[in-house]
C-alpha cells in the first residue's frame, strides 16, 4: 500500500504542473489587459491615426499577445524540469489561451477603427477604457470565487483596475 502511494506520488511528481483554469482565466486575464493597454499605449505614442495604421495596430498586437503567450508557455514548461511526454508542451502553450482571449477585444476596437466601423482617431481612449474595465471585471469576478465579500471584491477590482490607469497615465505622461 505505501509503494503503491510512493508510485502515485512520482507520477504526479512527472507530470507537468496543471494550472488550475481560475488561476489561468485571472493571470492571462490581467496579463493580456495589461499588454493590451501598454501596447495601445506604444502604438499611437507618435500619432499615427490613420485607418491603415489602426489595421497595422491590430496585427502587431495580436501578433504580440501570441508571441508573449508562446514565450510564457514554454517558460513553464522549461521550468517545469520534468520529464515531459510527446503532446506536453503543445499542452501547456494551449493553457495560454486567456492571455490571448485578453487581448482580443482592443484587437477588435483596433481593426475596427481600421475597417472604419468608427474614427480612427482617439480609439486609444476606448480601448483603454475596455481594458480597465476588464481588468476590474476579473479582480471582482476572481475575488467572489474566491467567497470574499462584495465590498472586498469591489476594493480588489478596484486595485486591478489600478494597473491599467497607471499605464495609461503613464502613456500621458510619457507623451
């Protein structure tokens, strides 16, 4: 019985660390927030307005999102340190799907600015505004999971919402 849990315990101990989806959902989340707000920031930093440079926009920041969660997955993986089976880190890049799912609604305000579905000009604003307000969604939604009360989740999406007005602040500073 004791060799048996010893044998239980070295399988799990092999296997790659599964994140719990919560924990997943909140950091990719919050990360893909974040890098959307900071790469909106970047991207209309010298003012280009233009429907062509919207379009632009919205690829590199997809193209960024992607290349973050690739580089992310595969950290994890690396460190890790376990032996590894055959589809293990196609798994592990696949948990990186919340970072990407994040950035994908300023990718949205970005191409469609560029579609000329709205003006081109100042959509930075709105795209900041969608990425504070996820980013107090997930604090609030995360903080009720995790059975606080409704004044705490308030407070601690209020603390998430923080990140992004110190990046946009920064942004208007940095201009």
């Amino acid at each position: 019985m004791i060799v048996e849990g010893m044998a239980d315990t070295e399988a799990a101990a092999s296997r790659p660390q599964q994140h719990d989806t919560r924990e997943a959902v909140l950091f990719g989340g919050v990360y893909g927030s974040v890098l959307a707000c900071s790469m909106v920031a970047a991207l209309t930093q010298y003012g280009h307005t233009s429907r062509d440079s919207r379009r632009y926009d919205a690829a590199w920041l997809l193209v960024t999102a992607l290349a973050s969660a690739l580089a992310h997955g595969y950290a994890h993986y690396i460190a890790e340190r376990a032996p590894h089976r055959r589809w293990d880190a196609l798994r592990t890049l696949a948990d990186e799907w919340p970072l990407v799912a994040a950035v994908l609604p300023t990718g949205v305000v970005l191409i469609g600015a560029g579609w000329g579905w709205w003006p081109a000009k100042g959509v930075e604003y709105p795209a900041f505004a969608l990425n504070i307000t996820l980013l107090f969604t997930l604090g609030l939604v995360t903080a009720r999971w995790s059975h606080r009360s409704w004044p705490a989740a308030v407070s601690i999406g209020v603390g998430d919402a923080m990140l992004g007005v110190v990046v946009v602040v920064a942004n208007a500073v940095i201009k």
